[in-house]
C-alpha cells in the first residue's frame, strides 16, 4: 500500500506502508472518537463510518465538512487522513447502485452545465460527495435540487 506521507514535492509524498497495520492504526483511532464510535457501536464499522459522515450536528461542522475541507485543501490530519482511507474502504464494500439520485446543493449556471453535461457518466470531485435516493432527503430548497444519474 502506498502511503500519503505529507510534503509539497509529490515525490516525496508517498511512501510504502504495511497496509494491514495502517488499517489497524485508522480502525483505532477512529473507535476512539466519541461521535464516530457511537454509530458504528449501533450501526456496524463499515455501515456507521457512512453514516458519521452523513450526519449533521447544528452545535459544530459536520464530519462530511471538515473531511471534504481537508481533501480539497490537501491540508495535514492524521484523524481525517484515517476517516478518508476508511470511508473510501466502506464505500467500495456497499452495494453499486444505479438509477436517479437527488443532490441538495446552491450552483453557480457554469456548475449546473457542468453537472448536465456529466449526465449517464460518472461524477468525480476532488472530495466526497453524497446524494440520496429520496428526493425528500436533500437539505436545500427544491429549486436547488439536481438530479443526476450515475451508471
């Protein structure tokens, strides 16, 4: 397994790792967090870390905040570097599915035709991105509802 190992020459950003020890090291220090070990506790390892990123708490940031903000800044977090190999793992492990899905999010015009002319293919952020099966599901108004199908 190759490992990120932080820098800004990316030849020096990658190292090999023992990947079943790495894998040890995250699973720790994800249990250990308190709002992440609550659900997968009720929900399972690979069922709960999707669901700690989905969940939304009015008190701080979300989960799905802090780690898409790290990916996208390329900033250093041993805890997210953790969640973000995790959650990618439980991820590949869920069913694929194929069919509409329902997106909650306020674009720009250029954004909106950006995302229509991704229609039928595969969307890739340089984040995390999620979406429901139920339209109902989505947090912004109607009017910002995209819908987007991934095959």
């Amino acid at each position: 397994m190759l490992y990120y190992g932080g820098g800004y020459n990316c030849r020096h950003r990658w190292r090999a790792v023992d990947s079943a020890e790495v894998n040890a090291k995250d699973r720790e220090r994800l249990e250990n967090n308190p709002s992440i070990a609550k659900v997968v506790k009720e929900k399972g390892y690979s069922e709960g870390l999707i669901n700690a990123y989905t969940q939304r708490d009015v008190k701080s940031e979300s989960l799905s905040f802090k780690l898409n903000y790290y990916m996208v800044k390329n900033s250093q977090n041993e805890f997210l570097e953790s969640y973000e190999r995790q959650l990618s793992i439980a991820l590949k492990r869920m069913p694929k599915y194929e069919g509409i899905v329902y997106r909650g999010v306020n674009l720009s015009a250029e954004s909106v035709s950006r995302y229509e002319s991704k229609i039928g293919k595969q969307i890739s952020e340089p984040m995390f991105i999620s979406a429901s099966k139920e339209e109902s599901n989505v947090l912004h108004p109607k009017k910002y509802i995209e819908k987007i199908i991934k095959q």
